[in-house]
C-alpha cells in the first residue's frame, strides 16, 4: 500500500465517499474543508454514507445463496465473490466499522492536512476559478512526494496543470456515484503527466477496492460521462421544453431498457448543483430563452429551495418519506 496518507480536498457527496472507501481499505484519511460550516454539512454525510456501506455489506449475506448474488454484491466493499461466506462477511463488517471510526479526521488549516499526504485527492465543485485558487493555495505546501490528482467530471487536467505546481505528478481520477458498489475509477493523465506516476494512481486505485480504468489519452467527459452527459441533458431537455415530467421520464427509461433508475432518479444522486454548474459552464446557458438557459432556470429554482438531491432529503423524488 505505497500511497498511504490520503487527503480529500472537499466534502461533497463523492468526495466524502472517496474519503470513507480510502478509510474502508485501511488508509489514513483527512479531509480538508474550507470551513466550520463545511465541517457541519459533511459530518452527516460522513455518517450517513458510513451507514450505507455498512448496510449494504451486511445485506450481501442473503445475496450468498442467490445465482446472482454475484452480480449483486457491492463490488468495492467485498474484493472477490468467489468463496465468500457469511463468516467473511462478518469480518469485514467487523474490521471496515473499525476503519472507518479510526482512520477518518477533518482538517481546517490546509498546511496541516496535506503535510504528510501521499496523494490528495481534489473533489470540489466544477468550478474551473475555484479549483484553481485551490491549487494555487495548495502548491507550496505539498510535499515533494505528494501526487494530486482531481476527481472532476468534465474537465481536462490539462486545463488546470501549470497551476499545480507539479504538473508531472498531476492528472485524473474519476470515481461513479455510491462507489463502493459501482467501484470504477477512470485514469487520465495529461500530456505532462508522469508515466510512473500514472501508474501508481492505477495501483492506488486498485487498493482501494475499485476497477482502474486506464485511458490512454485526455477526453472530456472520460468514458462514463460522455456517455452519461448526454443521456441526462436528453432527459432535462425533455422537461424544460415541457414535452413529460421527470416521474414519466423515468418511469418510460426504466420499463423500456429494464434499467433500475431513470435519469431523474440518477440526478437526485449525482446532485443538482453538479448538474447546475455542468449546464451554467456552457456559453448558451446565458442565451435569455435557450434551451440551456431553461434548464438552469428549472435547476436554480429547485437548488433555491433547497431541493438538491438525494443528500438533502429531496430533489426530484422526496427522500424524507
């Protein structure tokens, strides 16, 4: 385990998932947050998502005995299917509930939480201007060893490698939402990145329960967002141009492909202040009665009222029934 002391530089909702599965694998986590009220809005979904792992790990016992079990069972929490037993579950259980009270602690002053780190990992918004003052702020207080690397969805590394102060120990790692079951992480460097430090990230990858997807050259989006992106603007566009709503939409995704969530139920997830600012960055979205600027209106509207997902009880669905 070469990369050890993990830092997570924010505490969204995947930032605080990357941070515990670190902390589930045995890896000392801190999170760097900007401030005491950042402090009082990740804590919870550090208990909350804690509480989820642990249920779900737990709930694989009764997947032993079903012929799909194995392609059931949350794949970042339990390595391998192959001869697994409700005892091994029961360790697992017993020794991740150990890690993820142990290994975990937040950090306010940045020169702290990054003096020993093995590898930061960046998980703020996708705003290009605060990644940046980030970065700025951080360069000089990593260590020579440190690796950086961002978990943006949609943005290039390449975009944001000069302000590192390290480019050659810089690039991607982008996990999917609620990644101790859906454990990938696509790998992508920049032109300058570093091939031994790329390869390292993949290993880290690998160590912390998660499917390294190699991708051998920078692509907006990676593989799973451009994929992704484009499926979700289908959906909103659907709703801003007032053709169905987002219960419809789903419920028309899910009985015609079979897929268990519609794209409304996955931006719930994902969190409608990511979807926001994915949308706010395109030039049309300024254009007064685009479609982009309809969407963003619909999106604010929602975010205004506190309706941002999942992670605050309701969004497009009402998760506080």
């Amino acid at each position: 385990m070469e990369l050890q002391n993990v830092v997570v530089a924010g505490g969204g909702v995947l930032g605080t998932q990357i941070g515990l599965m670190c902390a589930y694998t045995g890896h000392k986590v801190t999170f760097w947050l900007r401030s005491e009220s950042s402090i009082g809005r990740t804590t919870p979904k550090i208990e909350m998502y804690s509480d989820m792992m642990l249920k779900d790990l737990e709930a694989a016992k009764a997947l032993i005995s079903n012929p799909i079990g194995k392609m059931l069972y949350p794949r970042g929490m339990i390595k391998t299917w192959d001869g697994i037993t409700a005892e091994k579950i029961d360790e697992l259980v017993k020794v991740g509930k150990e890690n993820l009270k142990n290994n975990i602690k937040i950090e306010l002053d940045m020169a702290k939480a990054v003096s020993d780190a093995d590898i930061v990992i960046e998980s703020m918004s996708e705003d290009p201007e605060a990644k940046i003052g980030v970065y700025k702020q951080m360069k000089d207080l990593l260590p020579e060893k440190t690796i950086l690397v961002t978990n943006s969805s949609t943005m290039l590394p390449s975009r944001f490698a000069e302000y590192t102060g390290r480019p050659e120990k810089y690039l991607s790692l982008h996990f999917a939402n609620t990644i101790w079951k859906n454990n990938t992480a696509e790998v992508m460097g920049h032109p300058g990145t570093d091939k031994a430090i790329y390869d390292k990230v993949v290993a880290f990858a690998a160590d912390i329960n998660m499917v390294p997807l190699r991708l051998n050259k920078e692509q907006p989006g990676y593989i799973l967002n451009s994929m992704l992106v484009p499926f979700l603007g289908a959906a909103q566009a659907l709703w801003a141009n007032e053709v169905s709503d987002p219960q419809t939409i789903d419920l028309t995704w899910r009985l015609a492909t079979g897929a268990p969530k519609g794209p409304f139920e996955i931006l719930d997830i994902v969190g409608l202040e990511t979807a926001y600012n994915i949308h706010i960055m395109k030039p049309e979205s300024k254009v007064e009665g685009s479609l982009e600027n309809r969407i963003c209106k619909l999106l604010k509207e929602k975010i205004d009222k506190g309706e941002t997902g999942i992670n605050t009880g309701k969004g497009f669905y009402d998760y506080k029934k």
